[in-house]
C-alpha cells in the first residue's frame, strides 16, 4: 500500500514517475491529487489531459500506466507497450472524432479565449 493512498490532499507528485512538468500537466487537466489521479485511472486522466490542448504523446499515456502501477516508467516492454499502443491510438483517433483539436484548442486559449469547455 502507498502512503499517499490515505491522504486525500496528497499532491500528484508523490506518485512514482509524476514529476513536476508532468504535475502541471495534469493540473491543467483540473487532476491536483494523488487520489484524484488514482480514481480516475491512467487512461481517463489521459483523455483530461487531451481535452485541455495538450499534444498526444504516447510516452506521456503509459508513463501515467506505470506510475499509478508503481512501477519505473521504463518498465513497459513488449506486449504490454503494444497493448497500450492500441488503446492510446484508440483514444487519440475517439478525442479527434469528437472534437477535440489540440491545435485549436492552443490558439483559442493563446488569443484569450482559454479552452473549449
């Protein structure tokens, strides 16, 4: 059992892997907790992460895998990393169809507009 498991406020930076760039990250997202991230799950916090403008980058997707695993972000070979591969293609290809343009999202919110909500 991880430590920030009983601390509702943890910040998300106590989770393995989860440094500060990838902390703001995931802020912007509207993610500020350990246990906010850990509810979630890997894949749904991802899409947040999507819908605020934010680039795919399959890195990015299983990194938040290993972390909420416990495991170094490295540690995804193989079969797993494939598996992966295919729901983040997924997920990437779904947020598209469905409107979310990480381009546009980044002008309207570098003219002042901030994001689509």
């Amino acid at each position: 059992m991880m430590t920030d498991a009983l601390d509702d406020t943890a910040p998300v930076t106590v989770i393995r892997n989860i440094g500060p760039a990838q902390a703001e990250v995931l802020a912007r997202a509207g993610i500020h907790t350990a246990r906010a991230l850990r509810d979630l799950g890997a894949h749904e916090a991802y899409r947040a992460i999507l819908k605020t403008g934010t680039a795919p980058h399959f890195i990015m997707y299983y990194v938040l895998h290993m972390a909420l695993q416990g495991r170094p972000w490295n540690d995804c070979k193989g079969a797993e990393k494939d598996a992966l591969r295919v729901q983040f293609d997924a997920l990437k290809t779904g947020e598209a169809k469905a409107g979310n343009n990480p381009d546009l999202e980044k002008l309207l919110n570098t003219i002042g507009t901030g994001l689509r909500r």
